[in-house]
C-alpha cells in the first residue's frame, strides 16, 4: 500500500517452477503435509501429519527414507502434527515435531527416536487471553 492506501502492485515472493506428486519422489503415497524443513546439509524434510511420518530428501529431492517416531521401540502416532523444525549442534540432528491433539512437542534423534517429550504446562488453561 501507498502512504494513501491504495494498493499497489509487488513482485511474487516464490514463483513455482515444477509441481511434483509422492510418486515423483519415490515415496509410495503422502497424506496432508502440514510442514516442510531442511537441514545444514541441504536434505529436505516433509511431514505427513495423516501418516505419521517424515520423509527425507536429498538436495536433488531424491527420496531418501522415511522417518517413523519411536519412544522404547514403539511406534508413536502423532495427530494433526501442525509443524516441525530440524536443529544440528555438533553434528547431531534433532528433530523437534509439534503434535497437535496430543498438545506435546515430540524431540527426537535423525532416526526418529525420541530423546524428550515436553508436555502442555497444567496451568496453560488458566492463562487468559
């Protein structure tokens, strides 16, 4: 907007170039993807909050593997996971995922073992707005 606001034209942010399917990937099918990361090394990251799953790709988008969260071995389900975020210090990749509906944040190594699980405070409700 102008100092007198009206609107005024600006250029695209992101201009799309290729529009791709799972199967382009090599991944045998994706549910809703709610968030894409990538790490230092150029690998992409999408989650799949229906599947709970995150895919890997490399920099030249080939798929790599597909990540399911593990706490002592067993598979953990995330529901309407709204996003994640990646983090390296040290070499070390975590992966931090926000499990909606289980109102949890979910930390876990580069194989999807669960490090730490923070939870929502009790007292969070009693917070007004």
């Amino acid at each position: 907007y102008d100092r007198f606001g009206n609107a005024c034209p600006s250029p695209n942010q992101y201009v799309p170039v290729k529009t791709s399917c799972a199967k382009d990937f090599g991944i045998p099918s994706i549910g809703t993807v709610n968030d894409i990361a990538s790490d230092g090394l150029g690998r992409l990251y999408i989650l799949d909050a229906d599947n709970s799953s995150i895919y890997q790709m490399d920099k030249e988008l080939n798929y790599i593997k597909t990540i399911k969260i593990r706490d002592s071995g067993t598979e953990l389900i995330f529901n309407d996971a709204r996003g994640f975020t990646i983090s390296e210090n040290g070499g070390k990749l975590k992966i931090y995922i926000a499990d909606t509906v289980h109102e949890r944040i979910l930390i876990t190594d580069e194989f999807g073992n669960v490090i730490n699980t923070i939870k929502k405070p009790k007292h969070f409700n009693q917070i007004a707005a």
